[in-house]
C-alpha cells in the first residue's frame, strides 16, 4: 500500500467519524414511529442543511452527495435479495425480526432487477437561486451504502454488508440498515454527474410514493442549500489535491467502466487511478478498500475501516457466538507462526465449495506497444466459495528458497484448527501492480472451441486471494464483513516469512484478464463460435465439498478482420450483460 494511499484511508475515516457525529445530531428530526408490531420504522433526515459540492475544470460535473439518510427504528430494515438461477428474475423478500423471531414479506415482482439496491428510491429536485426548477431525477438506494449509528444505545457495529453487489453475476445479497442506524441515500458511483454551473441551489430530497407506501415512510422531504463550486485539479499542493479528489476516483471509476464497457483497472488488481473528485465529508462514502482484481469498483464502505478491523478482533477474541447470520467465528488472518508438523490430516469437517462465474467484461484489446499487431479477447473472471467453510492457505517460507510451501487447514464448527494438508506453493510477483505472493494453481482460463476442446489457455493461473465480490450472501455461513477485502489484508511483502490467504465463504475473487500472456491471443483464429471456460482448482489440489462445479461456460461469437477484430458475447439466461 502506498503512502499516499494510506494517507487517504486515514482521511476517510476521520470523514466517516465526523459523518456519524453529524448525523446523531440530528436525529430528533425522524418521523414519529409507525404502530406496527416488529415492522421497522423509516424516516428520512439530512445531516446538514448545507453542503458544497465540487465540480473539476478538466472532469464537469458535480455528484449529488447531498447528505441525506435513511434511519431504521424499531428494528432493523433488512431485504434478501435472490435468484434461483440465471434463468430466474431477481426476488426480494423483506425479514422483520421481532426479538429472537423473525418472519418474512415478499416485496412486489419486477421491484428489483438486479443487486445493487433499491431502484428510483429518492426523488431529487434542485431550483437556483432565482427559484427556477434545474433539475429532477430519481437515485437508487443501496441500504448497505455509508452509514452511522443515529442514537448512543444502537449497536456498536452494523450487521450488514459494506456494499451493494455489482457483479453481473451475483447470485443472492443482503441489504440493511441495523436499528437505530442510518444508512446514505446518495447512489455513489451508480450515480451520474449532473451539469451545473457554479453558484448556489436549494435541493428538495423525498422518498417516492412507491417505497413511503411499502415501507410506512413520511412523506416529510428534506431541503438542503447546494453551494457549487468549480475547481481544477492542478490548484493547491499535490497532497491537498489528491485528498479531496480520492473518493471520486474509487467510487465513481467503477460506474464509468460499466457503462462504457471497458473494464477499469489491470491484470486482475487494479492500476492506480487518477485522483479526481469532492468530498464525502458529509457521507463517509469513503474511498474503496477492495482496490479492485475486476472491472467494478464496490459501493462505499459503511463503516471506517479502522473501525471495521477493531470490531472484527474483538469479536475473535470474545467467547466465537455466532451472529443473527447464522455464520460462525472466522479464523484470523494472522498465518500460523510455523509450518504444520506431523503427518498431514483431512478431517471430516465443513469445507469449502469452490464455484466459477461465468466471464464477462469481455472485449477485444491489441497488444499495444508491448505487443503490436495482435489481437487479444480480454475478459473478467470470479471464482467463489459457496461454503459451508472458507478456504484457509498458509504458505511458509524456507530461508533462500523462492517458492513457499502452501497448505490448506480446516476448522471444527467453533474454529479451532483441527487438519492440514499440503497444497503446492505461492509464489512472489514482483512486477509494478503486483508485488505480492500468489497462491500458485487456484484457478486456470482456457478458450475452448465450438466442439468444447482448447483451443487457446490464459497464462494466469496464480493468485493472490481477496473477497472482491459479495457473490451469495445467503449461503450458510456467509461472513457480510470479510476483512481481506483488498491486496494489502493477505499477500504479503518480498520478505514475508509466511502469508495467509482466504476466500471467505459467500465471497468470490474477481481477476481481469487484460494483458497479454492472460487475455487470449485470437490473432490467429478463425472466427465463430468459442466458448471462454473458469476452472476453479484446476489440479483439484484443495480439498471441497464438489469438485463438480468449478467450470464455468460463457459462449462468445469471434468476428471481424486482423486488427479489427469483434466479439459478440451470448447472455446467459435473463443475465445480457458483456
């Protein structure tokens, strides 16, 4: 992790703090409660009256980070969000818990279509100064965006995921917002920035008709004066600069790389992106700590990671009860101090269960000026623990040796370690952008043609292992706060004696294969039908629950002529997407 970036966590988290501050502060402005048993109670408030808002010379363009919430009363708001498969529409049920028991509502067919929040929740108008309307526009909500507790009594720590998924191919989610919490209306970077000129604006912020109806919320919006104001990037000092326009550059690039379609970042972790963009001093929409193996960038964290890391310790080191979720206490992420002695053991306890993903962010890419004259299918891919256990390696290093020793352990049902087995080796990649140990074999990529036989295999086949993407949050066991979220949690430095590395159970590891020697070199091949196959454990090395489904199809269509290749991708079921 650089300096510069760390510097930028800190200043996040200080602007999350401050948010949480805001907010208690206002509380008092909530709704009066609704008389409904165990049905949570709604409002929405303003932290502020007041907020500045950013637009770049060389970016226009300003963010509607407004500073407005969602608060949760009498229990928690919590949405499940499922698919049986690709070929069934998206389902989302309500749980309302009263006490120890819970039941469930089915919210209305065709609500949600996908994972990534509540669609056209908030209604946003903006006047100027002359009282003339600007502006009207509906965002979505994701419950899980950046959130802080409303009153001194709720609990110290949400329940809830950090994010809404963005993948494609996500399978089941969980939203929330915890009791006595409240959760940031503001889209992120599902949001598009809207032109306005410098100046001053009232914006009016409600609740549309649909959800007050659905969910028992008041119809009391919120008005908020909107300074805008426009900067360049090249004002002030460098550091100055780059912490203001940090939380631009992580939440927002992922949104662009969607709607564009090329992916955003390199190779699977992530290449440095350009600072630009405001504040969230208002939010804590802090800058994303999943730096990125894919092209989607996750929803702002709700929590400071600091904050996040310190609960997580003191729920290892207290008596490993298992939260409302139904998952159980998580092995830390500390390695073991020494390599496994005695003789190997695969015990008869909970595994995990590898799966693939299909690829998506499929495009055609040349060689550049690395490569000239080639042609290459680039491409996305994400493989995933569906559980019941995470997947724990270790690897351990002998003194002068390049390689480590890798070994998979496995854990009883209250997480003591109870086996091990060797697994192959990791590895340290020192190239820029990597600089880390891989877990050598974890997953292989191949191009296969029309009659299903190889016809091109990815390079890539090492790893370093991150929670990236919230694939199944429903599974049994998922973990909704995973803490290696990001390469600098679990790869490890060049003078590493040990690392370990985790998949965590509900979780998947997002690579983009996009450089040579990865993506597929198609220069050569005829056009037609292909099919782009992940193969999860491809020398089924780790120890699974199935080792029958860890492939995964997805058919492609090659096109085009030399240097002017095309690509045309097949859904599959309901899910078009590229």
């Amino acid at each position: 992790m650089t300096r510069s970036h760390q510097a930028r966590l800190g200043r996040a988290a200080i602007a999350a703090a401050a948010a949480t501050a805001v907010i208690a502060g206002v509380v008092a402005a909530s709704p009066e409660a609704h008389n409904v048993r165990s049905l949570p109670k709604l409002s929405l408030i303003a932290a502020t009256t007041s907020v500045t808002l950013d637009s770049w010379k060389e970016d226009p363009g300003v963010y509607l980070d407004l500073g407005t919430y969602v608060t949760a009363e009498n229990g928690p708001f919590e949405v499940r969000v499922t698919r049986k498969s690709y070929d069934d529409p998206v389902v989302a049920t309500q749980v309302l818990h009263d006490g120890k028991k819970t039941r469930t509502r089915t919210l209305p067919k065709g609500l949600v279509d996908d994972f990534s929040g509540l669609p056209d929740f908030a209604e946003i108008t903006l006047t100027d100064a002359q009282g003339r309307k600007v502006l009207s526009k509906t965002e979505g909500f994701c419950p899980n965006n950046a959130s802080g507790r409303v009153r001194p009594d709720a609990p110290s720590t949400s329940t809830y995921p950090q994010s809404c998924p963005v993948n494609p191919f996500t399978l089941g989610s969980v939203w929330g917002v915890e009791n006595g919490w409240a959760s940031n209306t503001y889209a992120g970077y599902y949001s598009e920035p809207v032109p306005l000129a410098a100046g001053t604006y009232t914006a009016k912020v409600s609740v549309t008709k649909k959800y007050r109806e659905l969910f028992g919320i008041a119809d009391k919006p919120q008005s908020i004066k909107v300074t805008v104001r426009e900067r360049s990037w090249e004002e002030g000092s460098g550091a100055g600069a780059a912490g203001t326009s940090a939380h631009r550059a992580a939440g927002h690039a992922g949104h662009g790389a969607h709607a564009s379609g090329h992916p955003a970042g390199h190779a699977g972790h992530g290449a440095a992106v350009r600072p630009e963009a405001p504040s969230a001093a208002t939010t804590g929409a802090t800058p994303t700590y999943n730096v990125g193996h894919g092209p989607y960038a996750p929803a702002p964290p709700a929590l400071p990671w600091a904050l996040k890391k310190a609960g997580l310790r003191a729920a290892q080191a207290g008596d490993g009860a298992g939260r409302t979720d139904g998952s159980r206490r998580a092995p830390a992420l500390a390695p073991n101090a020494k390599r496994p002695t005695g003789p190997a053991n695969v015990p008869d306890v909970p595994k995990p269960d590898l799966r693939s993903l299909p690829a998506y962010g499929i495009t055609i890419s040349d060689g550049g000026d690395d490569v000239p004259g080639k042609d290459y299918l680039a491409f996305s891919a994400n493989v995933w623990n569906a559980g019941p256990a995470q997947l724990v390696v270790d690897g351990f290093r002998s003194p002068g040796k390049e390689l480590m020793d890798a070994y998979q352990y496995f854990y009883d049902a209250d997480g003591k370690q109870v086996g091990y087995t060797p697994t192959g080796t990791m590895e340290w990649d020192p190239r820029p952008g990597h600089e880390h140990w891989h877990f050598t074999d974890f997953a292989s990529y191949r191009l296969l043609k029309a009659d299903k036989k190889e016809a091109v295999r990815s390079g890539k086949e090492a790893f370093c292992l991150a929670n990236t993407d919230a694939v199944d949050y429903t599974v049994k066991n998922a973990n909704w706060h995973p803490e290696n979220t990001d390469l600098s949690t679990a790869c490890g430095q060049e003078n590493s004696i040990s690392v370990r590395e985790v998949l965590d159970v509900g979780s998947g590891d997002t690579y983009t294969q996009d450089l040579p020697g990865q993506s597929f070199d198609i220069t050569d091949l005829p056009n037609g039908t292909y099919w782009i196959q992940v193969l999860a454990n491809p020398e089924q090395r780790l120890k699974e629950t199935d080792l029958g489904n860890n492939s995964a199809l997805r058919k492609v269509v090659l096109g085009g002529t030399k240097g002017a290749r095309t690509v045309t991708v097949a859904p599959v079921g309901l899910v078009d997407a590229n």
